[in-house]
C-alpha cells in the first residue's frame, strides 16, 4: 500500500467521493470562520458603513473575482473531457484575474489606510475581513500555479481531483466574498 | 531525528517570516523589531518550517514539484518518533504526547496547592501564581480536548468500524505533528514571563499581557487547526469507510461519540481562532476589537469565545460518555440498554450545545433579556444528558458485571458526573449563579465535569485498550490501588471546593480570607495525595508495556471488532473486510454475532494467553 | 491477569449462558427488586434531605437579596437529592446484586423498555421545567422587582481599588464602602482598565464591570455590620484583572439611616 | 450557449451584482434584506452550477 491512499474496501465508497466529503467538510468549517467574521462586523458596527469605501473599486473587483470564478470552472470542465491544453489556458486566465482581484485590494487597502485606519472601528472590521480573505485568495493563487506547472507536466490527465480541487477552493473563496462584498461595501 | 529536523526547520521557518515581515515594516516605515508583531507572523513561516521538515516535504510537497513521494519506510519503536500514517501509531503518539502534558500540568496544580496552603503569599507572589494558574488550565483543557479523541478516535475508530485505515492518513499524521508546536508554545510563552489572563484570557486584560500572552494564543490557534484537521478525518472516515454491513445503528456507542464530537470540534473551533486571532490582531497590528473608546467591544470577546468553549465542554466530556457506555455495556454482559436513546441523546447534545453560551456571562453585563431564554436552554439540556445515564442505569440493571479495572473507571465517571451535573444546574440558575459565579463552586464543578468525567474517561479508556494497543495486560493489582487511590483523592480535594465557593472565597486568587485556611489545607492536603496516585499509574503503564504479560486477543471478552483481531492488531487490522451481521451488543442472546471476519463464519482469536 | 481471559478463545456463542427463568418466576422477582430499590431510595432520600437541611450551606447574608437567592439554592438542594440517590441507589443496587460471580455467564438480553424510558423523559422533562420556573425565572424575577433605587452609588473599578461615589451628594472613597440598612440601593459600575466584578458576598450580588459601558446591579441591606464582624461584608473583585486581582477589596459596612447621614455629611464637608 | 457550460450562470451571477450595487446605491426600501436575497442566490447558483453540490450525494463522476 502507499502511504497517500488508503484503499476504499471493496463496497466502499470511491476515492474520489471520499475526498470531496472532506473537501466540503472543510469548506463547512471554513464558512464558520467567516460567518463569525460577518456577526463581528454587525455587532461592531450596526449597519453602518464608512463612506470613504471605493464603490467603484469594490464592484470592479467583485465582478473581476466572479469572472475568475467562470474561468476556473471551464479549467475544470476541461479537465474532465481531458482536454489539456484548454486547462492550463484556463487556469492561467484564472490566476491572472485572481492577482488583478487582489491588486484591487491592495490599492483599496493604500486608500484606506489614510481614510480610515486600524485604529478605528470600521478600519479595524474592514482591515480583518478583507485580509483574512485575500490570505485565502493568496493560497488559492499558490495552488493554482502549482495546478499550472504540473498540469503542463501532463500530470493530470488520468487524475484530474487536484484540479477539481483547487477550483473548487477557489469557487468557495468566491462564494466568501459574494457576501463579504455587501457586507462591507454596501449595506 | 524527525524532531531535531522539525525544530530547525521551524527555526528556520521562523527566521525567514521575521526577515520577511521585518523587511515589510522597514518598507513601510516601522520599527524594524518589535517582539509581537514579528513573532505573530512568523509564528506561520515557523509552523510551515516545522510542517515540511517533520514530513509534509516528503509526503506532499515534493509532488508539487515534480518529484517522487518518499515516504518514511522506518520500522520498531522510531516509528514513533516519525510522520508515520498508520493510525494505530498516531493514537499512541498523541496519548503519550498528551499523558506528558496531563503529568506537566498536574505538577503545577501541586504548585498551585502548595501555594493555597495558607492565606498570603507564601511560594508563590501573585503574579508567578497567576501565571501558574493560567498554564495549568490552559495545557489542561487542551489535555481534556484532545486526548482521549486524538488518541482513541484514532486508535480505535478505524478498527471498531471495520476499515484498514483514517480516511486521510496523512492529514492525520499532520494533525498529530502541530501538536508539539503547541508544547513549544506554551513553553516559550512560559519561559518570556507566562501570562495571566487564566485560560480564558478574557479581552482587553488579555491585550494588555506580557509577550507571553501572545504565544498562549499561538498555542490555542494551533491547537485549533490540529483538532479541526483531526475532526475532518474523523468524520470522513465514519461517514465512508464503515464495513459493508456497519449500518448507523450498528455503530459502537463510542463511535457515535467520537463522531458527535468531531462534528462540534469542526463547526466550533473556528470561532476560538477567531477570538484569537482578534486578540492578536489587536496587539500587534493596532486593531480596537475590545478597545471601547475607539468603537470596539469588551463582550463580543467573551460571546465569540464561549460560543466555542461551551460546546468544547462537550468535547471534553462526550468521549467520555461513550467509553463510559461502551465499558458499562461489555462489562454487564448485556445489551447497551435503550442504545437508540444513547445515540439522541448525544445527538441532543450537540444540536443543543451552541445555545448555551451565555449562561458563562451571566454577570458579565451583557444585555438582561438573554438572562431567561439561557437559563431556560441551559436547564434542557440536561434532558439528553439523562438520556446518558437512562442508558447506563439500564445496562446495568440485570447484568451480569464484573467489576475489571475498567468498569470500576467507567462507574467512576457516572459518580463524579453525576455530582459535576447537578452542580451544573444550580450554577445554570441565575439567581445561585450571581453569586457563585467566579467562585471556587465553579471551580469545582467543572473540575467534576472535566477531570471526574472527561479524565476517568480517559483513564478507562487507557486500561480498557491498553492491552490493544501494547500487546500487554495492565497489572491489575496497581491499577486497583491507582483507581481507589485516585478516585479518593479526587472526591476529597474537590468536595470541600464546593463548601470553599460557597463560603465566598473567589477564584484564580493566590490569596484569601483567614477563615477559609483550615478546609484549604484539607483541600491541598487530598491534592497532593491524589497527586502521587499517578506515580503509581505512571509506573504501572510504562512497567507493564516493557514487562507485563502478553494480552490475549480479547482479554475482556468483548464484542465489538477490534477485540477479534490480534493484540496489537496487524498493520492493515483486517485480513479481509470484514460483513457486519448486527450490532455489538448482543450479549445474551442465541445465534447473535457482531461480524463475519472472513475466517470460517466466526471471529478467529489467537490464543496467546501465557501463565 | 484477567480471570475471563480464559473464555476469549471459545466463539461467542459458547459464552452465552443465562439462566432462562419462567414468566412467573421473573415477575415476581423483578417485583421484590423494584420493592427493594424504591424502599432504598425512600430511605436515602430522607436521610439526604435530613443532611442537607442540618448543614449550614450558606455564609453570613445580609440583604433581601441574599434571603432569595439561598432559598433558591436550598431548593435546587432539596430537587437535587431525590435524583442523585435515584441513580446512586440503583447503580448501588445493580453492582451488590448482580454481580458476575465467576459464573461466566450474559445477563438478559434487554434491549430497551418503553414504560422505564417514556418515564425517565418524562420526569427528566417535567423537572427541566420545573427548575426553569422556579427557582429560575421566579427568583430572577424576585431580583429585579422593585427597580426604582432611594440611593445611587457609581462604583468605579481600576487596578486595582475600587471607587465609590455617592451620586447626589458627590462624596467620592476609596476606603469601606458606606451603605445604610433597608434602603434601596443602585450600584451602577464601570471600569477604566479591564474588566472587574463588583462582587459583596454577603449580599450575594456581582456584577462585571465592563470598560465602555455601565452595567447595574441593585441591593437592599437587612443588617447591620462591618467587614470586622463578617468578612464577607467586603467588596471583593471576582473577574480575574492581574497581578493584584486577589487584593482587589474594600470592607462594606451596614449602618443605619442616621448614622449613614452623618458619614455623608461629615464626609461632604 | 451549449458550447459554453457555465456561461448562463455568469450572466446571471454578473446581472445579479449590479443589481445589488444599484439596490444599495439607490437606498431602495428594504436593501438590506434585499442583499441579503440576492447574496444567497448568487451563492446558491455558484454551489451549484460551479461547485456541483449535488456531486457529494451522488458516485458519478461530474
């Protein structure tokens, strides 16, 4: 036996099916963490929102991070029917518009800092929400590029679940922000 | 060695992230130095050091690399000390890791005692006392949280529900290896100064604290991440890995338990790396979580905090419930009485515990309206703890028992349970609770929950599976004189509590009020003694797992699967899957039989039963 | 060694053994154990109740406060007992009679029943309830009748003393808190540092004090003393706040109305 | 639109967005529980359009 997998016993369930449970665990556990996030902001804060938060830099990302979102799914579409050369195109497509998502972030966070900095209340929610968030955007994009560089090594043309994967991560950090997103900006 | 690697490799890690972030700060125009802020980021470069060197390098990475997996092919007692997936390996690794840390925290409880001994200062000044106070009940909870799920859930579950192995082997194996960072932790943190804030490190006392402070939520943070890793891979494993024929109500009563509380380790303890990490944030990065005058919040800390450590309490105690169960049940030669109602109620245990929070806060000055609908919520949950003993007491009604060393441990934690429940309901009570609250009532009760439930659990569990997991019997005689020794030592000392908390003396104090001397010595007196009763268990376990005689297969008797394979089981614990037939307590009845192992139509056990 | 050891190589089906008993024979027997249990049980309940009424559980009280809440805690006491010796009792009564005696043999095959279990939930149900009416809601409600205060004191807590201001007349001590007997008394509590807990055991009231906000908490005193003839007349914090958290006290003292009126003005002045 | 799988859902997902910053900008009545309506559709298309939710229930293969 190698160390990675255990054998499902004979009438188990697939490898692969075991893995997504516990993807999906962990995706469970994760929404936890952001679901208290969301409560801190709410009973820091009411519904109140500073009005020197960047409406235009806030759906500009929005719509960029969602757009990633669409071309990491056909990355993954691709890689069931096994076509390698659209994933890897698609995976690139997806890194690049998840690093202009997280320039956006980091412009916005420059601007911040002068309007309304950690020490204050909304400063301190915002500085959390969105940091905690773009740290998972940061591992999703080092995944990512691992998914790239191997994928170019063909290494995925039997086994396409660390693609599923990823994308599904990134999915999942997408979904975080469709609420954080009004949550934060518009209210 | 794996850990003299893993500690450069955390060293380095922790070198890097502080050259790192100490590069940013100079980019931005700070201090270069400043202890907390470096030490907070680059505790996780240090955690990712400390990770690839012990075995994340060769078990994962290399693959992201492009190169071969190469996995460690050690053999004997150095398994032990190695990233090793077999999950009977990892259950031995986190019960002596976490038997260490239970020794480690018991002897500053001895110092603590010493101290109470008598009215004003004598050991200890407040301040060393504090910190004493603070490491004690943090490395026990911690004990209480993850012993007996990492080292049983892992040792145990897998077998008792016929699979081979963890879901995830090696996720496994990385949750046992963040548990030494935590030891480091706390060690570092003690050794800067420690930290006064007791395990709770109530906000802003717990932003204002020595450096200390900051590694104690380090270590609770990753103290989070193992459980939660851990608690994914059981829950994996239960839901998909289970025999052909192991259908949910055939399942070992500890199993359920293990299960119920894998699911509140991994929706809850979220919440306690949030409270952490706000803790940290606003020490190192300027934040004003719990700064009132700048818009923060003193109580949202203690909302966000008890929201997960009020169902920890589970935690602690549900494992223990289902070994208690489980012992009571193959030990009465009966049937688990009413096991459906056992399975609710755990399950109404777990559904009810993340509405119970605030009874924790009942003086805290939170808003007056959440007074009745908390106590109301908290006096009902202990309808499905009822359904807990109504499972107990009827297993034993009738039976057939033998009182072995593990029976008398798990009656042990329905007698301490018994009083540390009663107890809770008066403290649930709001009108009894403003004044106990914060006294040494409380003291004792949830040292009756969690060291009379959770910890005799624990030590029913070990002399209930030790010769499973060893290959050798417990000697029986010293394990008689430890139980009696202990369970009167634990009685004596945490009685008189109660009387102490009533009688007005406060917790987490080095000193009090003269008329309170004469039941503190007595107090300090039956620590001490229970104190010494784990010499004798520690000589016991290691004497017996060197010398003591070789453990048949199913030296009790008992019916649920890993009693059918070899003691200890083989690498892959089955030669062929086993069919579950029915469920394991069929005790008692004609032609009943848990399993078909493939050997004939019955269980085939070695006899391997020397003189 | 284990002395079952023995038995672990036979098959499963070779260990059970039990004694099939006749209907008749079985009733009658579970009759005289039920018989045996309950008389048990009476007898342990009153003797309980006989200990924990002898036993003096609570400490010197000194306020209308102190009188509800130890008659809710006597009354937890008295519900407490009937359970505990409920399952004492009948765990004590298991384990003397049936006890494996070397037989080496199964006990019945009871899996479940219903009258034993729809009774348990029932009565486990039925004093849930109970305990949340009364002493619960009732006391809490006895606690918060009568909001409107005679005197307000703004009680400041830092590390590590305690503050006390007399609210109409602007007095301000740090020394033993002043407080005159059957008057209807305001605590309203803050914090400048961490937080604390305005704790007077005698009067069995606490309450946090929270930087940022102001909780209150109310008391009537119904006896007269100082902290010298009863330390638990003492204002004590009871919320961990450092390094001198256990010294975090002042003495309280009762006194009458005239005698209050006299401090106040000798103070003020 | 058949050559393209996932195509309708990022419409949708984009239309929904600006709706919802128009919603806030325009202080509609009720925007908050309004977003909070269309946070959760947009969560739900992506969980399963994208996510095949549906797959942790199911053995086959996407």
């Amino acid at each position: 036996m190698t160390v990675t997998d255990a054998p499902p016993l004979e009438h188990g369930v697939s490898r692969i099916k075991i893995n997504r449970i516990g993807l999906w665990l962990f995706f469970l556990s994760e929404a936890m963490l952001f679901a208290g996030l969301i409560a801190i902001r709410f009973s820091l804060l009411g519904t109140e929102v500073d009005e020197a938060v960047s409406q235009s830099i806030g759906l500009v990302i929005t719509v960029i991070l969602l757009a990633s979102s669409y071309t990491a799914f056909r990355a993954e579409h691709a890689a069931h029917k096994g076509d390698q050369a659209a994933m890897v195109q698609y995976l690139w497509a997806t890194l690049i518009l998840g690093t202009i998502f997280l320039g956006g972030v980091a412009f916005e966070w420059y601007e911040a800092f002068m309007e309304f900095p950690p020490g204050t209340a909304f400063g301190t929610v915002f500085f959390t929400m969105t940091g905690i968030h773009a740290f998972h955007v940061i591992t999703g994009l080092i995944f990512l590029t691992v998914l790239i560089r191997n994928a170019k090594a063909g290494r995925y043309a039997d086994d396409s679940w660390p693609v599923e994967a990823g994308v599904k991560y990134w999915h999942f950090v997408d979904i975080v922000w469709v609420f954080f997103y009004p949550v934060l900006y518009l209210i | 060695m794996n850990i003299v690697r893993g500690l450069i490799g955390g060293a380095v890690g922790y070198i890097l992230g502080a050259a790192l972030l100490m590069t940013i700060r100079v980019a931005t125009g700070a201090r270069a130095w400043e202890v907390e802020s470096v030490s907070a980021g680059a505790w996780m470069f240090a955690l990712i050091g400390w990770l690839l060197a012990v075995g994340v390098w060769r078990y994962w990475a290399r693959e992201w690399f492009g190169l071969e997996l190469v996995p460690y092919t050690t053999t004997g007692w150095r398994r032990y000390l190695d990233f090793d997936t077999d999950h009977k390996v990892i259950g031995i690794q986190y019960l002596v890791k976490f038997l260490t840390m239970f020794f480690m925290a018991g002897l500053f409880a001895m110092l603590m005692r010493y101290e109470l001994m008598d009215n004003g200062e004598a050991l200890l000044d407040s301040g060393r006392y504090n910190a004493i106070m603070s490491l004690h009940g943090t490395m026990m909870v911690f004990v209480a949280v993850a012993a007996t799920v990492g080292a049983f859930g892992n040792f145990v579950v897998p077998i008792m529900i016929g699979a081979d192995d963890m879901a995830f082997p090696r996720l496994n194996a990385l949750s046992f290896w963040l548990i030494p960072p935590v030891l480091i932790a706390l060690t570092v943190s003690f050794v800067s100064g420690g930290y006064d804030t007791g395990w709770t490190g109530y906000a802003p006392l717990s932003v204002e604290s020595d450096v200390g402070g900051l590694f104690f939520n380090l270590a609770f943070f990753t103290l989070g991440l193992s459980s939660i890793i851990g608690a994914l891979n059981i829950i994996v494993t239960v839901v998909t890995m289970r025999a052909k024929g192991m259908n949910w109500m055939r399942l070992p009563i500890f199993v359920w338990s293990i299960f119920v509380t894998s699911i509140l380790s991994l929706i809850f303890t979220q919440f306690i790396a949030l409270a952490m990490l706000m803790v940290v944030l606003d020490r190192t990065a300027g934040m004003v979580f719990f700064d009132p005058a700048s818009g923060g919040d003193p109580l949202l800390y203690q909302h966000i905090f008890w929201f997960y450590s009020h169902p920890a309490v589970y935690i602690m105690i549900l494992p223990a419930f289902g070994i208690t169960l489980e012992i009571i049940s193959h030990f009465s030669r009966k049937p688990l009485f009413g096991y459906k109602w056992a399975v609710g109620g755990l399950l109404g245990i777990m559904g009810m515990s993340m509405f119970v929070w605030a009874h924790h806060m009942f003086t805290s000055g939170m808003a007056e309206a959440l007074r009745k609908p908390f106590l109301a919520s908290t006096e009902l949950i202990s309808i499905p703890t009822g359904m807990i003993f109504l499972s107990a007491v009827g297993t034993l009604w009738l039976g057939k028992i033998r009182l072995e060393l593990p029976m008398l441990f798990a009656l042990a934690v329905l007698f301490n349970f018994l009083i540390g429940g009663i107890t809770g309901v008066f403290l649930a009570d709001v009108p009894v609770d403003i004044q106990l609250q914060d006294t040494y009532f409380v003291v004792a009760h949830l040292h009756y929950v969690v060291l009379g439930g959770g910890i005799f659990g624990l030590f029913a569990a070990i002399y209930y599976w030790f010769p499973k997991m060893t290959g050798r019997m417990m000697n029986d005689r010293l394990g008689k004189i430890h139980f009696w020794w202990m369970m009167v030592g634990f009685n004596v000392t945490f009685l008189p509590m109660f009387i102490v908390g009533l009688q007005g003396m406060n917790r987490r104090v080095a000193d009090y009020t003269p008329d309170l001397v004469g039941t503190n010595r007595v107090i300090s007196m039956a620590g001490f003694f229970l104190g010494t009763s784990f010499v004798v268990f520690l000589y016991n376990f290691i004497y017996s797992w060197i010398k003591g005689a070789k453990a048949p297969a199913n030296p009790w008797g008992a019916r649920t699967l890993e009693w059918q394979v070899p003691s200890p089981p083989p690498h892959e614990n089955f030669e062929v899957p086993p069919i579950i037939l029915a469920d394991p307590y069929g005790y008692g009845e004609p032609d009943s039989d848990h399993a078909d192992l493939g050997i004939g139509t019955l269980p085939k056990i070695q006899e391997t039963v020397e003189a | 060694m284990s002395r079952y050891s023995s038995k672990a190589g036979r098959p499963l089906h070779d260990v059970v053994a039990f004694r099939i008993v006749s209907g008749g024979e079985q009733e009658s027997n579970t009759r005289n154990r039920l018989v045996v249990v309950g008389v048990a049980w009476l007898i342990a309940t009153v003797l309980g109740w006989w200990a924990v009424t002898a036993y003096d559980w609570h400490p010197f009280g000194a306020s209308r406060e102190a009188r509800i809440t130890d008659e809710a805690f006597d009354l937890l006491m008295l519900m407490a007992v009937p359970i505990a010796t409920f399952v004492l009792v009948v765990i004590g009564y298991s384990l003397l009679r049936d006890r494996d005696r070397g037989q080496d043999v199964d006990g019945p095959p009871i899996r479940t029943n219903r009258t034993f279990v729809v009774g348990w939930l029932a009565v486990t149900t039925i004093l849930s309830i109970v305990v949340i009416i009364t002493p619960g809601f009732s006391g809490l409600d006895e606690l918060r009748a009568y909001p409107e205060p005679d005197l307000v004191i703004d009680v400041k807590g830092e590390r590590w003393s305690w503050e006390y201001t007399y609210a109409e007349s602007g007095v301000q001590t740090r020394g033993t808190l002043m407080v005159p007997i059957d008057t209807r008394i305001m605590f309203r509590i803050s914090s400048t540092d961490v937080i604390h807990s305005f704790w007077i055991p005698a009067f069995r009231i606490k309450m946090d004090a929270v930087p940022g906000i102001i909780t209150t908490t109310m008391v009537t005193a119904e006896k007269l003393g100082t902290f010298e003839s009863a330390d638990e007349l003492r204002v004590q914090c009871a919320e961990l706040c450092g390094v001198g958290h256990a010294r975090m006290w002042t003495g309280v003292s009762v006194v009458t109305e005239a005698e209050f009126d006299a401090w106040l003005e000798a103070s003020a002045g | 639109m058949r050559e393209s799988p996932g195509f309708t859902a990022i419409v949708v997902l984009s239309v929904l967005t600006v709706i919802e910053y128009f919603v806030s900008a325009e202080a509609v009545a009720g925007a908050f529980f309004w977003l909070l309506i269309i946070s959760i559709a947009k969560a739900a298309i992506i969980l399963v359009a994208f996510m095949h939710l549906r797959n942790i229930f199911g053995n086959e293969h996407s």
